[in-house]
C-alpha cells in the first residue's frame, strides 16, 4: 500500500510540476508579446513625431518653391511648367535655385517627403461664385435643369448672410427640419465638403465627387462635357463640383493653369474656346507642362488664340496669370511608415512671404473628405 500511495503522490506531483511550467511559460509569452507590443508602440510614437516633423519641412519646401519662383527673370507668371507644378521650369530657371529641384523623394534626415502643389487659382472660388456661374457648372456637368436652381440657391443662401432664403434656396428653417438637424452656415466655406450639407446636394453627394451616386468618392474617369441622362438612368456625371471649386482663391482663374472645364465658367467662353485657350499655352507638342509651353505673359494675350478681342477684354476682368494660393500635398516616410499632409498656402501679390494658412494629416482610414 505504501509503494501504491507513493506512486499515486509521484503522478499528481509530475501533473501539478507540468501545469506550472505550462503556467508560467504563458506567462512567460504574454510578456514577451506584451514587451513587444510595447515597444512597437513607442516605436510608432517616436516615428509619428518624425513623420509630422517631416511633414512640417514639407510645407517649409513648398514655401520655398513658391516664394522662390517670383525670383525666376522673365516668367511674371504662373504654369504647369514650372517646378512648383513640376514642370521641367523653362530656360529662365536654369540659373535660378530652383534649377534641378526635385519635389520627389526629398531626403530630409532619417525620411524622405514627396511634395505635390497644386494653385488653387485653377479653380473658382466658390464663396464669391454669382449664380450665373455655379449653374454653368452645374449644366456641364449634364445635372438635371429641375435641380440646377435649387442647388445654385442653395449654395448662395449657405455662403451669405441672412435668414430669407432664394426662391429655390434653402436657410436653417429647412435644414432644422432634417435628422439630425442643423443650422446653415450663412458665412464663407472654411471647407468644400461643406457642400454636401447643402440642399439638392445634401441627397445626392455624386453631385459633388463625380461619377455616379454606386461610386461616388471619385473614381478617375475622363473629363467630358454631360448632357443629361435618359428616364430612370442613373446619372453619371463626368466631373463633380469638387473639381472645379475651391473656398481658396482670390476669386480670379488663371488661364495658364486651369483645364477646359473650369474655363468655361468664365462667361462667354464655351467649349472652342477654352480649347483654343489651352492649345495657345501647351506650345507646339499640345502638352501642358512641357519645355516648350508658352504661357500667357497677360490675360490680354488670350487674342493669340483667336478670341474675339470684345470678348478677350472681357475675360481679363475673371482672369488673371499669377496664382496666389495652393494646396500642398506632403508624403511624408520613414521606413515603411508613411503619413499625408495637406496645407494651404497664401502669396499675397508678388510677395515672396509665403504664409501657412492650413496645416492637417490626411487619415487613410477615415472617410473621404477632399
């Protein structure tokens, strides 16, 4: 009995000694996991001060460019072939300090940035668009002429001041009656998203990315005039009025720089003329942003391209060829970790002061703002 009962405590002792060890080496690799997470996390924290770091010498960069480029000779102007848009920047900027500047894979200690610029006198400034031209875009883009004036109204009424709606607007009465309901803004756009809060856009937010309301965060497709759509089609709009707007500018277009579509908000120019616009300044090889583009110097020299002269002394008063605000686009690395910034930049006149008036991280995993 005495043999039994001490092999009987030698088998419960081997089970107790093994469940320990199975304990403890759990234990054992939940620290280790922990220590790994922990110091992944202050890996992440320092890489995050470095990204925004970078970020920051992005901007820094951009505002080099930009202040920079007034010093080129011979170019009192902005366009597609300059180093700020990427271009190759002319025979004027070979002696410059732009020349050879690359925008592309910056080293900066540690990381690299990439930085885009775009000018957002490309665009129409939409807190001083009249109705006449927010229902020109709105006929291009081919919407529907029922909802042409209510949206028109709409984005009137949020951008001024007032209680008193447009006949075909909209003021917080109606806005209060959503869910959930809010107030209209009765002030200037800080952000363009702001027009998916308007009325007539507010349920069809294709009106403003593009394309159709199954895709409408977008999708890349060609740039085409619309001309509505058959009864119960979906509409497909080829552009949004994302593209063509911006609450940044000084409210004039700049004819070296904007596309077909945006140039037809100027009144009187339609389709031809934009086109003949845009084939003056692309030079010979019909390429914007090439060595041999001849940007317009003037609006005034828009006649070259055969523009009727009544209609070229016109345009002048909606154009200009000097760009004074852009949205800077910066990707910043380090290793495999890599982050968005976006700010916008302010040049008032010919001043090479150059001031940050937004500065903001694009976050991959939330929605789609711009």
């Amino acid at each position: 009995m005495n043999i039994r009962l001490h092999k009987q405590n030698a088998g419960v002792a081997l089970i107790v000694v093994m469940i320990a060890i199975t304990v403890l080496s759990m234990m054992a690799a939940m620290f280790a996991f922990s220590m790994k997470v922990e110091t992944k996390l202050a890996a992440n924290a320092n890489s995050e001060q470095q990204l925004l770091w970078l970020g920051r010498s992005g901007v820094e960069l951009a505002r080099y460019v930009v202040s920079e480029q007034l010093r080129v000779p011979n170019q009192p102007y902005d366009s597609l072939n300059q180093v700020w848009a990427g271009g190759p920047g002319g025979d004027s900027s070979t002696n410059s300090s732009l020349s050879g500047l690359s925008l592309d894979n910056y080293a900066i200690g540690d990381g690299t940035v990439s930085v885009k610029i775009i000018d957002l006198e490309r665009k129409v400034n939409v807190n001083s668009a009249n109705g006449q031209i927010i229902q020109q875009a709105l006929t291009l883009m081919g919407v529907d002429a029922s909802d042409i004036s209510v949206i028109s109204d709409s984005i009137q009424d949020w951008v001024g001041p007032g209680d008193a709606p447009r006949v075909a607007g909209a003021k917080s009465d109606f806005y209060q009656s959503l869910t959930p309901p809010y107030y209209c803004k009765d002030a200037p756009m800080d952000d363009l998203t702001e027009l998916l809060l308007v009325r007539g856009i507010l349920d069809h937010p294709e009106i403003y990315w593009g394309g159709s309301a199954s895709n409408h965060q977008g999708a890349v497709f060609q740039h085409k005039l619309g001309f509505g759509n058959s009864p119960g089609e979906e509409p497909d709009y080829p552009f949004g009025l994302s593209e063509i707007f911006t609450p940044f500018s000084t409210g004039k277009i700049n004819i070296n720089t904007a596309d077909a579509t945006v140039l037809q908000m100027i009144p009187g120019v339609d389709a031809d003329t934009a086109e003949a616009i845009i084939k003056q300044r692309a030079g010979p090889d019909g390429a914007d942003g090439t060595d041999d583009d001849i940007p317009y110097r003037s609006p005034s020299q828009i006649g070259a391209a055969g523009v009727n002269p009544q209609l070229a002394a016109q345009i002048g008063n909606y154009c200009t060829v000097r760009s004074s605000t852009f949205e800077v686009h910066v990707t910043a690395q380090v290793g495999l970790v890599s982050r968005e910034y976006v700010a916008i930049l302010y040049r008032p006149g010919n001043s090479p002061d150059v001031q940050v008036v937004r500065f903001y991280w694009i976050n991959p995993n939330a929605a789609k703002l711009q």
